[in-house]
C-alpha cells in the first residue's frame, strides 16, 4: 500500500485508487485489513505516518493531494465498528489532532490557492471536527495546536464554505470542555495569543464569519470568561465556605471540620463526635466507601463542589423559582447542576423522592435530617461528563426564600432550565460584576484583558469588598 516512510515523494499517487475502491463500504474495508493482514492500528500509523510526511513547510501539489487523500481516507475508516476500530484507535492517540491541525494550517498558509488545497482543508478539518467532543488532555492539545485560530480561519474565509458549519458545531462541541480548569487555562492563553498576535485580526475575521458562527464563538468566549474568573476568585481566596458537624450540628468554616475518612462527606467538628455519630453513621459510610469510593481525587472533588456552590448561590432566585414550580418546600431542595451539554443545566429535585437504594440517598438523608433541626442546606448534584458528584450545602443566611433581587441580563446565559428557558445570575452578582468591569475596562477592545493573569486585579478588589458565598 505504501511504499516507504514519505521520503520518496512519488509514492503519493497510490492512496487515491484505494480511496475510490473502499467509499464507505464496511464489508471492503474489512477485505482490505484481510488482504493487507493488518489491523485497525496498523493502517491508522501508517496513514498518520504519510500524513506526517507531506505536512513541509512549502507543500508541493502532490504533498496538498496526500493530505487530502489520507484525511479523506480515515474519515471513511472513521464509521466502522468492531472493538479494534479506527474510531476507537483514534479517539485515544494523543497525537492525531495536533498533527492534523499542523496539517491544516500549512496548507492555510500556502502562497497557492488551488481548490485541491481547499479540498484537503476541508478533508482535514472535518475529521478533527468528526473526533470533538475532546477528552480533557485532547482539547488541552488542541488549544496548544491552534483549533481556535485554524477554526476562525476557515469560518472567515468565503473559500471554504464547505466546512463552514462544521466550524460552528465544533466550537460548539469545545465549550462543555471548559468547565475543566487545564482547559480554562490553555483556552485563555490561546485567545490572549490571538488578541496579541499582529497578524491576526480577530474582531475583524469574526465579522466576515456568519451569524451561527459568531453565536457560538461568542459563547464559547461568555463561557471562557466567567471560567476565567471564577478559578481567579478561587485562587485568591474567594469564598468562604460553610460546614456543619453531622453530630453537634455546630455551622462553621468548612475548614474548621474534618471528614469522615470513610466516605469523605459526612463533616465533623471533633473525634468526639464522630464517635457518638458512628453507631448511625456507619451502614451508610460502609455502602458510600463500596459504591462511590474514592474515585475523584480530594482536589478536584473540592474545585467542582466549590464551583457547584458558586453557581447555585448566583442562580439562587432562579432555583427558588423552579422549587416553587416543582412544588419542593426548600427544605427538601436538590439541586442538580449538569455540564454534560451546552448551555449547561439546572435543575432542581425533591431529596425525599430521591430512590432509597441508591448511593445519593445517603446525602438526600443527611440533608433532610438537618432541615428537620433548621439547619438551611441542599442537596447538590453535579453531573460531569465522566463523573457524577453529590455534595451537602450550607446556606448563608442571607439566602432566604425571597430570592435575591432583579436578574442581571447583560450577560449571555450559561445556564438553561429543563425546558431550556434561559437563566441569568442575579444582579449582586460578583462574577458578573467582574465580567461587565472587565467589559467596561477597555472600550475598544476588551479582548486586550486576556492576559497571563486575567482579572486578577478585579478578583482582588471583589474580595477586599467582602463578598463571601
Ligand atoms: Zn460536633
Ligand atoms: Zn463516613
């Protein structure tokens, strides 16, 4: 099939009378592994390998006609099944997205035009955009690779029309990614990138895209931000989060508790009271030990519970609203927070309906318990695209059943509820508070704030403040 590693460059021509044999034909390209006696993972090294070899700085036309061909080429191995599938091969290789965008932006850059280097874009890009949404360390790569300045670049240019909608559904599909703190991080290095890049125009490429690509890069950059800010407040020390002790129900700092080291949900204030807890607690901590386990690690469990608290504060009004519809008194209340699809989801439940054989029950049981004796608390569940974490949530007591004044609408929405109305943060919000100072810092080009450090100054200035959640 291939003859050589790609340093005999004539040896291009054979991919294409291959190409117009298999099509999309599952029974051929099963023929084909037969007669080459090979595997999913062979073809795939050896496709990525001559990909590999004519991605050169001056692309000559046989080098744009391999890339095209070979990108080509896997799509149509992208749909076969089977547990050694191309699918599978490449969905786990660290190395094919990055190599693929390299591939597109050299023939982006190209002197030459031609429609053959159009052709091998497209091929290309819709093969990076068939493989989204990405793992964490994937969209990490990515970043690095410029998928946001190659995205931008094919949506801005008429030329490529063809791809057009599959940029738009690919910055889609990145969003959900950026609740992942290494993804916020690379994400904002790469806009900063862009914005400081003197080749590169960004306000003005994003006004000759189309209006469903603006949308989407518009709230891939609304999501960015408010990632981008959130994680600034965290690491300066923004909130202070409330703990009870699940024996002498003292309300506290949660940092003047410690865990139960069974479970790591219950909280207790002394080894004195979690012995005269254990005797009730123990059936419960032994089935949460067994089921949940302790899969997450304590850092990222503490990031997501923090952020979890976070946005069920700002959403707050709009969490009372959707109790009030469900008809849950607040102190049966659970509130469900799921990241899994864009916009994200909130949703509340009822902790007494929760299904008593279930690992959740354990909580919705914690958290009722404390209503009975006026504890205010719910029940948080956080749906992550891996993973699912449930956590027990004191209010302030400020928080009440009134809600929290008038919702702050300058900000597109981040959340939606089940029916997918739209819901805003209310408006003595400190993040958005932070997002519309940042918009109102720089005039002309707000984009400029994407730094190393962004609002890191205004982060500050909010604690000093006082804010507290
Ligand atoms: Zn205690
Ligand atoms: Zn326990």
């Amino acid at each position: 099939m291939w003859k050589g590693d790609g340093s005999e460059k004539d040896d291009g021509f054979v991919t294409r009378p291959i190409l117009s044999c298999l099509h999309t034909d599952k029974e051929r390209i099963n023929q084909f592994y037969e007669r080459l006696n090979s595997d999913a993972s062979f073809v795939v090294e050896t496709m990525l390998e001559r990909y590999s070899a004519a991605v050169v700085p001056t692309p000559r036309i046989d080098d744009i006609v391999i890339i095209t061909d070979i990108s080509d080429m896997i799509c149509r191995f992208m749909n076969e099944g089977g547990p050694d599938s191309v699918n599978d091969y490449l969905t786990h290789s660290p190395d094919v997205i990055p190599l693929l965008l390299k591939g597109i932006r050299t023939v982006l850059q190209d002197t030459q035009h031609t429609a053959e280097h159009n052709y091998a874009v497209y091929c290309s890009f819709t093969f990076v955009a068939s493989l989204a949404p990405f793992s964490e360390s994937t969209m990490r790569s990515a970043l690095v690779s410029g998928i946001l300045n190659v995205s931008l670049e094919i949506a801005s240019n008429p030329k490529l029309l063809k791809c057009g909608n599959r940029a738009e559904s690919l910055i889609n599909k990145l969003q959900s990614c950026l609740i992942f703190r290494p993804v916020t991080t690379a994400a904002v290095a790469s806009i900063n990138n862009l914005v400081t890049r003197r080749d590169f125009n960004l306000p003005q490429m994003l006004r000759s895209t189309n209006t469903l690509f603006r949308k989407e890069w518009t709230r891939f950059e609304t999501l960015l931000l408010e990632q981008a800010v959130i994680l600034s407040l965290f690491d300066n020390g923004f909130a202070v989060e409330r703990g009870s002790c699940a024996s002498c129900k003292t309300i506290a700092s949660r940092k003047d508790f410690f865990k139960c080291s069974g479970c790591d949900i219950l909280l207790y204030c002394s080894t004195k009271c979690q012995e005269s807890d254990w005797g009730r607690h123990r059936v419960d901590c032994k089935i949460v030990n067994e089921y949940l386990g302790k899969h997450l690690s304590a850092n990222i469990s503490r990031a997501w519970r923090r952020q979890g608290i976070l946005q069920a504060n700002r959403y707050w009004s709009s969490i009372i609203v959707l109790a009030q519809k469900k008809e849950i008194p607040l102190l049966d209340l659970g509130v469900q927070i799921t990241y899994n699809s864009i916009p994200f989801k909130l949703d509340v439940f009822d902790c007494r309906k929760v299904d008593p054989s279930s690992v959740e029950s354990i909580l919705s049981k914690e958290v009722l318990r404390a209503s009975s004796e006026s504890l205010p608390c719910f029940m948080l569940k956080t749906i992550l695209p891996r993973t699912v974490d449930i956590f027990m949530v004191y209010l302030n007591d400020a928080r009440d059943a009134r809600g929290d004044g008038e919702a702050c609408r300058t900000q597109g929405a981040i959340f939606v509820d089940e029916d997918n109305n739209r819901l805003y943060p209310t408006a003595r919000d400190v993040v958005s508070d932070i997002i519309s100072q940042s918009h109102a810092l720089s005039k002309s080009d707000w984009r400029k704030l994407w730094g190393s450090k962004p609002f890191e100054i205004l982060a500050k200035k909010a604690m000093e403040d006082g804010v507290v959640f």
